[in-house]
C-alpha cells in the first residue's frame, strides 16, 4: 500500500500507498493521512469497472455486488464459525454479504463501535470482530484505537470495547503516515497481530517544519505489535523498549505491512510496501523477535541514504514521478543511525511474474526470471495486498494450499510510463507457490487473474477467493478455483 497504501494516504501520484493510511504508498493524498485517501483518478480509476479477466479457462468470476459510495470499501473477511463474509468501509460502516441474493446490509457503524476512520478487519473463531482505527490529535499527533466486538451470550448481537489504545505520536504530514492498520487473529483465537506502518518514506527525517526536530521513526511505528484478545483498555506507550517489555512488540523493521495471513502450517506471512525508489516490494515471513531491515534494507538491497556520500543524482534508481523524489526525502544524510545486526530479508521470487526490476548499474528494467534470477520479492510499486491461502486444503495439486495475492497498482504492461509496476500490469490476483528452504522460504509467482479496479482485500473460503477492491465501483468479485 504506501504503495499499500499510506494506510490509504495518498501522493496523488501512485495509486497505491495502503496501507499511510492504508499502506498503500504514496500513492494516496497527503491531504487525509488516514487508509486509503486515494485520489482515484490518479490511478486510473474510473466509475466504472471493467470485468476483471481469468487467464486461465479453469477458473471462473462473477460479480457478487457493486459496493460505491463516498466513503471507499478497505476490508473483505469471513466470520469463520459460518463463512458469512463482511467488508470494511474506511468510515467504519460494516456490511454483511448475502452471496446467494447477491446484496448486503449494513450491520455495524461508528455509532456502535466508536471509531470514525478504520483500516483493519478481522474476526476470530469465536466470531469476535476487530476493528484497527486512528484518530487525529492536536500537534500534528496520531493515536491507534483497537477495538473488538464480542457475541454476546445466547444471542448474535455484539458487545463492543476498547481492546488497546496508543499514546499519541507525531505523524510527519506527508504521504507516508502510514498509521495502524492491518491486523490478523491467530488461529487459537488467542492473539491479534497489528501493523503499524511507517512515517516516513526511507527513514529520512520528518520533523515536520521543526516541530518534532530530529524525528524519523518512533516507538510505535514500523514495526508488528501482538496483542492478547482478552485485552482491556491495553495502553500502547511511544517507547520501544516499553513495548518490549510489555511482551507488545512482536516483529521490527517492517515498513507498512498492510496485509498478514497464516499459512495452512502455522506461519504468519506479511506483504509489505516499498519507498519512493525502485526497490522491490517484499513478502516476509513473519517471526517473533525478528527485524526486517527497514529502513536499512528494503526489497532486498541496501537504502544508500544510510551511506557516507550518498549523491542522490547519481541514483539510478530514483523517478521523478514520485513524491519523495521530487520532495527531495532522499538526500545526502550523516547522520543515518546505526545499522542493527541479525536482518531478516524477503522471500525471492523465481517467477515467471512478478519479477521485474530496474538495474542499480545501467538503469534498465529487467526480468529477473528470464536472466535466471530471483527478486526480493515483488516488481517495484506493485503494493501487495490481499494475502490469502488454501488452509482447508481444498484446491487442485497445482494449487493445494498454496497463497494468492493481489497487487493494488496500476502499472504499465509494456514500458515504465506510470508511477506503478514496470513492464508490469498490476491490478491482478497471483498464485504464490512457497517452498520452506532452510531459515526462509522461496516462492514462484504466476498471475492467475487481471483487470481488477485497486483491489485492496481478500478472503477464501472453501475454493472460492472472494476481492473486494478500492476502485471503480468497488465490486467484490467472486474468484471460483478448481479443487482436486
């Protein structure tokens, strides 16, 4: 998003950035640090969808229902005990999906649970909702608001509560206020993990005209926050080392993971959204304790900004098109902290898609497949979102439980003309085949589904994939998949 969707923040010039407010990237306006304030028609979106294409003949799509209004659709999940699906409105409006009527109604508003912006859903195996959402404060302050809502006993009304709340913290008023946003239930209902994006683009320093001097990331941001669900009124200090301590701080070093899921094995995965430069956009598996590299390694190669020396002219890897760039964010910078030890990098991407990349040397993109090698992990500027896999096992061998990813940007199939992909469509639905290889894992990627408007969110349910997307008309389309 920053691609994922600058927890849906936007520079007007991505149509990703999800993730500052959404995690989408700069993709969104910087006028709404809040999920996905994407300018649509930046991005190519227009109020009407075309039907998004299968490029296989075994897989079919229909439209389940248009979901349009002011405020755009962010979250697609299922309610586990009975697959009933719901999505997420950035205003906090809740609908139930009815598939076999092909409509929805609307369950749940602001007036219920008490949070007017919100960029995550999800729902426990006991049917607990939870809600990740952000409010503004004064000095150019943020705080998280976590909240859940519980069945209440006999009956399918739902209690609501405060599970956490954060102290305020300074955003940097830019497109990169990433903000909380993308949250998973672990599968004994136990835990929640909860993204908190970054606040700024590469660790450059936001001070915002002097008001925070000095000031780059702080204690609760970039970084995956775990949660206990039983949680009441949980107080999230602006201090790393609280954090830790509480036992909250479950991964760092994770610039905006707008989107997580378990794997049919247990392990938890995270999309993750990349700069403002031609760097890769990564997969990660997620581990407690770990670092991820932000913003010291991003896609699998070294932020020069952390260098002596740095001549951001001589970057081949830095577009004009983008607003970091033109804001002059990358820069000659002495005094980059201290890179930490003990990096966790990306999962490589062997293809055949997905995997393309500028090279740092002569300035031209590439196919890492066709040279036979492997990128960390995915084309530049994709904004990968939407993680789901075949838990139950159910898809044909070639599939069987596997993961499927969207990619939120509009990108260019041929050439390098649009702040998105390169050489690289975007917009589409791929299959992720992973394989665990020592202390990480490899994957292949294959797109299985293109032509959808800003697709933002998925859920699975049985061999059925059902996206729900940002832009158009904002359809949730249903994505049926062959089974053994």
């Amino acid at each position: 998003m920053n691609k994922i969707m600058n927890s849906i923040n936007s520079s007007n010039q991505k149509q990703r950035r999800f993730i500052g407010k959404f995690a989408l990237k700069s993709y969104f306006v910087a006028a709404k640090t809040l999920l996905f304030t994407i300018v649509l028609l930046n991005y190519g979106a227009t109020g009407v969808d075309a039907a998004p294409k299968a490029l296989r003949p075994d897989i079919q799509i229909r439209n389940v229902i248009d979901t349009l209004s002011v405020s755009p659709s962010v979250r697609i999940v299922k309610d586990p005990r009975n697959n009933t699906l719901y999505y997420l409105k950035q205003n906090g409006d809740i609908y139930r999906v009815n598939l076999g009527l092909s409509n929805s109604t609307l369950v749940y508003t602001s007036s219920d649970h008490n949070l007017g912006e919100t960029q995550g859903m999800a729902i426990g195996p006991n049917g607990t909702i939870y809600l990740v959402g952000n409010a503004d404060l004064v000095n150019n302050q943020t705080k998280a608001i976590i909240v859940k809502g519980e069945i209440k006993s006999g009956t399918e009304q739902r209690v609501w509560s405060i599970l956490a709340k954060s102290a305020g913290y300074p955003k940097s008023k830019t497109a990169y206020d990433h903000r909380f946003n993308g949250v998973v239930v672990s599968p004994d209902g136990n835990f929640i993990y909860v993204n908190s994006g970054s606040r700024t683009d590469h660790g450059e320093v936001q001070s915002v005209n002097g008001l925070y001097p000095n000031t780059r990331e702080v204690g609760l941001t970039a970084c995956i926050l775990r949660l206990p669900t039983n949680g009441k009124n949980l107080f999230l200090p602006n201090n790393r080392a609280a954090l830790k301590t509480a036992g909250y701080i479950f991964a760092e070093g994770t610039r905006n993971t707008f989107d997580m899921a378990f794997a049919p094995n247990g392990d938890l995965f995270g999309t993750e959204n990349g700069p403002d430069r031609d760097m890769s956009e990564e997969l990660n598996w997620l581990r407690p304790g770990g670092n991820y590299g932000f913003p010291w390694r991003i896609g699998g190669t070294d932020n020069p900004q952390q260098f002596p020396n740095y001549d951001p002219a001589k970057d081949l890897l830095l577009s004009p098109q983008f607003n970091a760039v033109q804001r002059g964010y990358f820069r000659n910078d002495p005094t980059f902290p201290a890179r930490p030890v003990n990096l966790i990098e990306p999962i490589p991407n062997f293809g055949p898609d997905a995997d393309n990349f500028r090279d740092p040397v002569d300035g031209k993109v590439k196919d890492a497949s066709v040279l036979g090698q492997s990128v960390s992990t995915f084309s530049t500027h994709r904004s990968p979102l939407g993680l789901v896999f075949d838990t139950q096992g159910v898809l044909s061998p070639e599939f069987n439980r596997d993961g499927f990813m969207l990619s939120f940007t509009t990108g260019d199939p041929t050439g390098e003309t649009l702040p998105g992909p390169f050489k690289d469509a975007g917009q589409d639905l791929l299959h992720l085949k992973l394989t665990k290889v020592g202390t990480n894992y490899k994957l292949n990627a294959t797109r299985i589904v293109e032509g959808f408007s800003n697709p933002i969110d998925a859920a699975i349910i049985g061999n059925k994939i059902y996206v729900i997307e940002y832009g158009g008309n904002q359809g949730i389309w249903e994505i049926t998949m062959p089974t053994k």
